[in-house]
C-alpha cells in the first residue's frame, strides 16, 4: 500500500471513529466470553499433548508456578564429555534423589550406564532467570559443569532417570515431595520442557468452558461479516446509519459462520501441529516439520487477509470461489498482502494494549476493506 493510501485509511478512522468505538465495545462483550472459555480449554489441550510423555500424578500445593525440564541423555554418550550429569545424578540415583543426597559425587565410570535422562524443577521465577544455563549444560563443552553446579543450587529439585516403569518422585532440599511424574521414553538426546500452575485466577468447569466458548466464537464469528460490510460502506464512501450493521450482519450470517469456523479449523490445526512435533516430539526430523508448519501458518494468514473483504464484494459466490479469488488475489499482490501483514500484526498490538476499543475490530477492517479498494482496481472483477 502506498503513502496516499495510509493517509485515506487514518482520515477514514478520524471521521469515523465514535462509530468505530462503538462497534468495537460491541465486539468486546462476546470476544471476553471466548476469551475465558479459551483461557480453561487451550491449557486442557496443551496438557493433554504433555501427557503424551509426561503425566504429573501428584504436585505439592506449597509451589503455584513450576518448571519441568527433563533431558533424554543420547544413545552412546561419551561420559567424558558429559561427565558432570554422571557424577551429579548417579549418586542421587542411588540414594533418592533430593539434593542432599548428590553433595558427594563419584568420579568413576560405570561398566553399563544406568542413567537414561536427568529431571529438573524451577520455581517459575528463577527458570526465566537461568534459562540460558540450562541449554548450555547440555552443551557438553569444557563449561557444561559449571553450568550444571549452578542449576543444581537454584532448582526446587533434580533427580536422575533410571526407568520408565515406575513413577519418578521430585523432592525438595528437605525430602519433602514436590511433585510425582510417570514419563514415557522420548526421543534421545531431547529436551522438554513443561509448565505447571497449580493454582488458577479463575477455576471454570471445563463443560462451562466450552459453553463460553462456543457461544463467544458464534457471536464473534456471525458478527464480522457484517462489520466488514460496514466499515466496507465507509471505505467507498458510502455514509449509511447505524442500523445497517446488523442488516449487514443478517446478510452475511452463513458466509460469516462458515468462513469463520474453517479459518479457525486450519490455523488451529497447524499450530496443533507446530506444538506437537517442537515439543512433544522433539527430534531433528520432527523440528524440520514445524518449520514447514509455521511458513504454513504464515502464508494461510496472508490469504485469510482478503476472504472477508472479498466474501462482501461478491457476496453471490460460494465459499470456494471466496476462498481461490483470495490465494490469487495473496500472490498477484504479494508485496501488499505482505505489507498489509505487518500492519494488521501493529494494528492487533496495539489493539490489545487499548483493551480493543483503538483500533480494534472494526479499524482492522476498515484497513482491509481499504486494501482491497487499493487492489480491485486493477482487476475487471475481483
């Protein structure tokens, strides 16, 4: 888009914006409600994949926030090389694993390494500290053990792994139980991290949480096409009242809905797939199809950039034929899809730090409609 085109689009927003804002106090009510549904679901879903591996039994109701860290020591370790996680743990794992009992560490090598993974637990706070001393005690180089000593002083707990049969018991400095885990085999040489809160702001019953879901997404989602075709009116200068909007989004209730619900389906679905295989997966093979999965996501996103405005232009054609008029219209137009990209991510910035009222949803509209009006006129029929 070029300079005359953002002049358009601000004064646009300065000679609309009582009803900019109250559309976008509308638009609130039900983006709270899903919100909160969200808020209980998405940590649902996030558990349930960490359970694949790693499935917490029973968590000491003294710590609110906690880090899990667990490493899956490679096949055929050298133990001069990573000698500090031998020393450090063998002895723990021979006695019970607090971390009085590793204070004396042993300096010769077993026959059969016996250890396949060591475990930690941050207090939240500190893990943001030290996180970077983490990754580099898995290093290996000359410094690992330094690193190493220092996670040891500041973790909750730490406990070798010998097996994966029986549950694993992470107690603190003074043998209290903190947490107990059942693991299952990983992927060696990997490392996993887990987030644990035993405490909620808000405790929902997740049935109750879907419900707000549901019915805050069927609100949102009904609303949009009408409050594109809105701020669409606007854009061509077309001055209509304030009743209009929800003619509007009568009009475009079905359209809205079902485009609605397949954009949330495909971009839930890739970062599904981008969580699963970095962490829960987490081998080589597994983090190369994360990377095709976020360039997935970001390529969908600059073609869900057009649907809306286009579905209101030719408010006739049917779903698919919204849907392939916006991947043209994405890569005829790369440049402005990618600029329009940056702007909408600066636009949802900062409609988050003003509580959505600036610019909110019906300014990120507006600022779409505005460039679909830059790239029609190039084309006969959009």
């Amino acid at each position: 888009m070029d300079r005359i085109a953002f002049l358009k689009f601000f004064e646009l927003m300065k000679n609309n914006i009582g009803k900019f804002i109250v559309i976008n106090l509308l638009f609130f009510v039900p983006l709270i409600i899903a919100v909160v549904g969200a808020s209980r679901i998405i940590p649902l879903a996030v558990n349930f994949f960490d359970s694949l591996d790693v499935s917490v039994v029973e968590v000491s109701r003294d710590y609110d926030r906690l880090v899990l860290v667990i490493y899956y020591l490679p096949a055929g370790v050298d133990e001069d090389k990573h000698g500090f996680f031998f020393k450090l743990f063998r002895k723990a794992g021979e006695k019970g694993g607090s971390l009085s009992d590793s204070e004396n560490v042993i300096e010769e090598k077993a026959s059969e390494r016996e250890i396949k993974g060591v475990a930690y637990l941050f207090d939240r706070r500190v893990f943001n500290r030290v996180r970077k001393h983490l990754f580099m005690s898995f290093s290996g180089d000359p410094l690992s053990n330094a690193h190493a000593k220092l996670l040891k002083k500041v973790a909750i707990s730490f406990k070798s792994i010998n097996s994966f049969d029986k549950p694993v018991e992470m107690r603190d400095r003074n043998g209290n139980l903190v947490m107990r885990l059942m693991l299952e085999p990983a992927g060696e040489g990997v490392a996993q991290i887990f987030f644990y809160k035993s405490r909620r702001f808000i405790n929902i019953p997740v049935y109750f949480s879907i419900v707000l879901f549901t019915v805050g997404f069927l609100l949102l989602a009904i609303s949009i096409g009408g409050i594109t075709e809105f701020t669409q009116r606007l854009v061509f200068h077309e001055n209509r009242r304030f009743s209009y909007l929800f003619e509007a989004m009568r009009r475009h209730l079905i359209h809205s809905l079902v485009i609605s619900l397949f954009m949330t389906l495909v971009l839930t679905a890739i970062i599904t797939n981008i969580y699963f295989y970095m962490f829960v997966m987490g081998n080589g093979t597994s983090v190369f199809v994360a990377a095709i999965n976020v360039w997935l996501f970001f390529f969908m996103v600059l073609i869900f950039i057009w649907v809306f405005p286009i579905s209101v232009i030719n408010p006739e054609d049917s779903i698919v034929n919204i849907f392939k008029k916006a991947i043209y219209l994405c890569f005829d137009n790369f440049n402005t899809s990618l600029d329009m990209f940056l702007i909408l991510i600066l636009q949802v910035v900062v409609s988050v730090l003003t509580l959505g009222i600036v610019p909110g949803i019906s300014g990120i509209m507006a600022f779409l409609n505005s460039g679909i009006k830059e790239v029609s006129s190039r084309y006969v029929d959009v």
